[in-house]
C-alpha cells in the first residue's frame, strides 16, 4: 500500500543494542528535510512524512523492512511499504491491543502473541506483575533480530526472562502446542484495521461480523492513532 518517494539519503544507525556501535556517522549529524516517505491510504489519498533519514533498508525471506527517521513522528517501522508503527505514538495502538483484554479477564497468567515481532505487544504485556509467561510467535526471524537490535524502547522486553521468544507460523504453532493460554494476541498485519468512518468496511467490520459467528461475547472498539491518519479497531472476544 505503501511507497517511497523522491530521494532517500541514507545515514546508517548510530547503535547497536548489544552495546557495540558500527563506523558509521550518527543519525543526529544528518538533517535533511529534501525526501519524503509516502504511503497511499486510498486511491485518492496519500499520506507523507518528511524525512530525516533512512536508518535502514533491506530484506528478509518473507518481507522488505525500513526504518526511517522522521521529522513529525520519529522513527518509523516500515514493512512491505507499510507503516507498522511510529515512536511518538505507538503507544496508542499496542496499549489498546494489550491491556482491555488483560484486565477483562479475571486472572490471566499467560499470554500468546501471534506476529507481534517488534516486541511492542510484548512490552505492553509484561508491565503486568501477575503475568507469569509470553510466548511471542511471529514467523520472520530477521525482522525480530532487526527490531530487538533497533527498537531501543523494548529492549528491556526481549530480556525479560518471562517473554519466550518463537519463530514459526502462529497458526500452526498454536496448533501443535497442546495447552491453553489465558489470553490471545493477534498482532498481525491489519488484525483488525482502520475503523474509521471512511475505511472501516476495508477489513474491520468484516473481521468483526467473522468473529461473531464463533464467539459469544464480542466487543469492538476504536482509537485515533495520528501517525495511521485514521480511527484504528480492535476487537476483543
């Protein structure tokens, strides 16, 4: 959905988290403002950010990853040429996809997260003292390695010894494993999607009306993320 435009410069990163740092000039020396990152929301709309730099490009088996520094949002995960989440304010979203759940249920001890590789569904999961296990399942190793090397914020997550890190297809993890889990995560691409006025019959609200024909009970419900441009959804069942 997502494309780049114009010219990137590319800086290199400044650091790495296992506490060496590579012969490449730091990302504060570099300010430019020339180059611009642009996703397409809808056919007859974009979306673009000014940029600082590109930190990173490249590719895994599955998928093309980039970050890049941004002037109004910070640094930005990209992958496939879609944003995943931005530093200001991914709060927002990986908050809203963890906590309503955790403190729905009466006495969650373990959670399963399906995707999730950046680590921030992990994070938010682990603020819970009585949590006692994570499994974290996501299939692209490369872009894990990546996010636990760059993504300085959840750092302390991909070292806590409660989070039992998996590579492999969440589907067919869940399916071979044979205890049950408190809670379920999916923190996939676009689990739910935007919900706002505009954009919400794109998957939410047939992700939504799916789920009601297994589940009992079924709750949607919304937030503005501003780095998605959009009201995003969740669903909790």
């Amino acid at each position: 959905m997502g494309e780049a435009v114009e010219i990137f410069y590319p800086n290199g990163f400044s650091k790495i988290c296992n506490g060496t740092t590579k012969n490449q000039p730091p990302v504060e020396e570099t300010r430019q403002f020339d180059s611009w990152y642009e996703e397409e929301i809808d056919e007859d709309l974009k979306w673009s950010f000014a940029l600082k730099s590109v930190l990173y490009k490249g590719s895994s088996e599955y998928q093309d990853i980039a970050l890049l520094d941004t002037k109004r949002f910070g640094k930005v995960l990209v992958i496939d040429g879609k944003m995943q989440s931005a530093e200001v304010d991914e709060f927002i979203y990986h908050e809203c996809l963890i906590h309503p759940a955790l403190l729905f249920h009466s006495n969650p001890k373990t959670v399963f997260i399906m995707g999730g590789g950046e680590g921030s569904a992990a994070r938010e999961a682990l603020r819970h003292k009585f949590i006692d296990e994570v499994v974290m399942c996501d299939i692209d190793e490369e872009v894990v390695n990546f996010c636990r090397r760059y993504l300085t914020v959840n750092r302390d997550a991909f070292c806590n010894k409660k989070l039992n890190l998996v590579i492999n297809d969440a589907k067919a993890e869940l399916e071979k494993r044979t205890e049950k889990f408190d809670i379920i995560v999916g923190d996939l691409a676009d689990p739910a999607g935007p919900a706002g006025i505009f954009t919400h019959k794109e998957v939410f609200s047939s992700i939504y009306h799916t789920i009601r024909q297994v589940f009992k009970y079924v709750l949607a419900y919304t937030a503005h993320v501003p780095s998605f441009a959009d009201t995003w959804g969740w669903v909790m069942v």
